[in-house]
C-alpha cells in the first residue's frame, strides 16, 4: 500500500478506536452472534438505544435505503429518496458520487449514465458518445466527466434495470439528475420536515479512476461536508467506498463513519491493482484484514454472499464466521442488497420464473437477520421494515 497509507493507518487509528469503543461497546460479545437467537436478542437490545448519538441511534437491524427506494421508482432521484422515507427506511443511500467535467458531485450508480438518463434520445450530446476502459473494463456509453453540471442538468433519469422494473418505467424523465450539495440541503429540509434526522450514506465511485483524471472525490466530499456542518463523528452522514485507500484518505479529512464495501471473495479492489497490492477480498475478510480495517473505518459492507454463501443450484449454503470475525473487531455489518424480485433471491425464495415477480423476500430477510447482521441495504425498504419487525418479534 505505500508509506503514505501507513501513515494514515497510524494517524487515524486512535481516534477511530475511541469511536467505535463508543459507538459499538467494549465487547464484541454485544454484537451479537451468528444464530437466531442470538442475533434477536443482540438486535433488541440495541434498538432500545436508538435514543444516543451517532450510529448508536439507528435502530438495529438498520434498513438502509438502496438508491432510494429504488424498487419502485428511478435510482438516485429526489422521488427515490424521499419514497423510501415515506416508507420508514432509517438511512438513505443518497448517493453514488461522481463528478461532472466542472467538478461537482452528482448522484449516479456509474459515471457512464446511458442506462440511467435518457442521455441516448438526446441528439444534441450523441457526439459524447465514447469507449473508456474504467477499473479495466472497457465501456462504451456517455460518462459524466464528459459534461458540466449544468449540461447533466438538462437530462432526466431513467429506470436502469426495466426488465425486472417495468412499473418503474412510469415515472421515466420526471426527475433530474441531484448534486450532493442539493443532498445535503434536501437532508436538513427533510429533518425538519419529519421532525427527525434523516441518515445518509453516500458512496465514493471509482476514486482511483478519477483521480487520475485530476477529479478527486473525497477533498469534494470533505469539502461540502465542512461547509454544512456534517464532518463530526456523531454527524448523519456515512461515507463507504469500494476502495479501502479511498475511505483511509477520508478518515484523514472528516470524522464521519466510515465502511469498506468488499465485492466477491476472489475480487480485488482496484486500488489495490494500481498499486500492485496482490489481496483480495478473501484476504481483506481474515481476522487479520479485519483488524486492519478497524484500524480506519467502523464498518464493512459485504455482499450477502460473503455473509451466507451460495451452492451451485442457487440456494443458500452455511452461513460463515463473517459477522462473529467482524463483530470480534468492532465493525458492523452492512450487507448488500435485499431486492424483492426473483432473479435477486436465493433459489429457495424465488416464487415462478418471472424476471419482475416477488419471491418470499420475506423469508430471505428473516435468513440473512439470522447471522446477526447490523443491517442491511434494500430496494424495497418496506418489505424490510416488516422484516425485521417479524424477526424482531419472533
């Protein structure tokens, strides 16, 4: 990883051992562990703490708002956002960052925005129209850095996957594209609003990628994040990325929580290919790349198939030490993602074939709840909300 992420990891490491001795208690042991019962009872006792500061408000298991609520209406959207607050979620994940030509942040799943905007159907930008290789996948498509805000600001979103959403595409071209300072704006309106906080939890894309293009993210996100008053350790606002270099030169800037997302076992995070570091996921999910991790975040966000892996026909094998190894550590667990629809669910949950049919969602979420996770992101932040009310209860 180089001298300078040695010196972030002794920098920061002290203050983030406060912060989650804090947060998360002195013993792994309240984190409950793998089991049903012991992740009821360790899910219980937590919720009945929501009424501190910082993470230790949120109830547990946390249903975090993927993209919105995004199983019903167009991802990363004011509309999307707003729906899964009506619809009870604890935390929005308000949004994926990407910059724009001029250096804004704006919320897209991908800086290739062809099959989340109607960008396409827009002559005027058919010459933006190119090929980039991004983390070493070439992709052909129309790319934010390509346009300034207020050009981004002409296009209207998109339902992005229309096969498995077709009813999402109703509300296609109702909404722009947001910034991550209306974010935060919206944020503050919403509390008020509501007459409670409002959680975010955006995410930092491709940071290697653009940074090498002269487009930094996180000096962006830390900057709007002073300027509104949302830099604190108690602030409402998570910071995650794919890239542990990129939430290491956050834990230098701000003081938010902070979560490593990890992808498939055999994956590497791509910072760690431009750096010519061999790990790979498997190895950042040991006791000792857990460790690690403690050393400069709070959390780990890892696919559910890290969490309970698949077989070969699709249905759920043994759960693994995940969580207890997490848990061991002081970091929680913020899987991803619940959706309701078949193709999304564990073959033993899927109900028919239908590529847009819901499946006993229900009963997926009561499985994964199991392990003792600490929450989980979802498109269908209703459907979770009863979930863990069941598994609560049960």
């Amino acid at each position: 990883m180089g001298s300078d992420q040695a010196n972030e990891k002794t920098q920061g490491t002290g203050r983030r051992a406060i912060l989650g001795a804090a947060v998360f208690g002195a013993s792994g042991a309240v984190l409950g562990l793998p089991g049903t019962a012991g992740a009821a009872g360790a899910a219980g006792a937590r919720t009945s703490g929501r009424g501190g500061r910082g993470l230790k408000s949120l109830p547990v298991p946390t249903i975090i708002g993927h993209r919105g609520a995004c199983g019903y209406r167009p991802e990363h959207t004011f509309g999307s956002y707003e729906l899964a607050l009506d619809l009870g979620a604890d935390v929005v994940e308000a949004g994926d960052l990407v910059p724009t030509k001029d250096g804004h942040l704006v919320c897209r799943h991908e800086p290739e925005i062809g099959g989340t905007t109607d960008v396409a159907a827009r002559p005027e930008f058919a010459g933006r129209k190119t090929t980039k290789v991004v983390d070493g996948v070439s992709t052909t498509g129309w790319f934010t850095e390509d346009f300034t805000l207020a050009e981004l600001k002409t296009l209207r979103a998109v339902e992005r996957i229309p096969a498995n959403r077709p009813h999402n595409t109703l509300y296609n071209g109702r909404w722009e594209i947001p910034t991550f300072e209306e974010v935060l704006k919206w944020q503050d309106e919403q509390t008020r609003k509501r007459g409670k906080q409002v959680w975010i939890y955006p995410e930092t894309k491709h940071p290697t990628y653009f940074r090498k293009l002269g487009l930094g993210l996180e000096e962006r996100v830390a900057k709007l994040l002073r300027k509104y008053g949302k830099d604190g350790r108690n602030s409402p606002v998570i910071l995650q990325s794919f890239e542990p270099t990129s939430i290491q030169k956050l834990n230098q800037l701000v003081d938010n929580p902070l979560v490593v997302l990890l992808s498939t076992a055999d994956s590497r995070p791509y910072d760690f290919v431009e750096a010519g570091d061999p790990r790979t996921v498997a190895d950042l999910i040991t006791p000792k790349g857990l460790r690690e991790i403690a050393g400069y975040a709070q959390g780990i966000g890892p696919t559910l198939d890290l969490v309970i892996p698949k077989n070969a026909d699709g249905t759920l094998a043994k759960p693994t030490t995940l969580v207890s190894d997490a848990h061991r550590v002081g970091l929680v667990l913020h899987p991803y993602t619940m959706r309701n629809e078949n193709p999304f669910l564990p073959a033993e949950y899927r109900k028919g074939s239908a590529a847009d049919a819901y499946g006993d969602s229900f009963g997926a979420f009561r499985t994964y709840f199991a392990t003792g996770i600490d929450g989980v992101f979802t498109d269908n932040a209703d459907t979770g909300l009863l979930a863990r009310a069941d598994f609560l209860a049960g």
